[in-house]
C-alpha cells in the first residue's frame, strides 16, 4: 500500500452502504437467508426478478457459480 487513502475522493465501491450502488444497473444477483435454506434473487437486465431456492450449501455453491459464469455479479446480503 502506498500510506493512508485520501478521503477527499469519496468512499471506494465496497465501503457503500448499499451494494447494488457500486454495479449501477448490471444484471447481478442477491444471495440472502430463507427459512432453512437461502434464496438467490437474479436481476437481470430488462427481466423480471428471478427467485431461486437453495436448501444446501452445496446447491447454493452450483447456483452461484453457474450465474457468475453466465456474467452476473453476486452480492451477498447475510448468507452467514
């Protein structure tokens, strides 16, 4: 690192508070906690919002990688 950030230029991308600020109007997708599983929100482009169920990690995992290889950008809203 090259010293401390220089503040006047505003707070970078990831410090935000709202994520979806830093990819403006990209087709990105929103992990989030549902019941015993979790919900994946995909917003795409000029479509309506897509709701998939995951109740396993792992099916989570392929569903996330297979919406990251299609170009999709991934925010994770609370997946703990």
């Amino acid at each position: 690192m090259s010293g401390p950030r220089d503040l006047r230029r505003g707070s970078k991308p990831f410090e935000r508070a709202n994520p979806t600020e830093a990819i403006g109007s990209k087709s990105h997708f929103l992990i989030e906690r549902w019941g015993v599983g979790w919900a994946i929100n995909v917003h795409r482009r000029g479509q309506a919002v897509q709701t998939i169920m995951c109740k396993t990690e792992g099916e989570l995992n392929r569903e996330r990688r297979r919406l990251s290889d299609e170009g999709l950008i991934g925010i994770n809203g609370g997946a703990r």
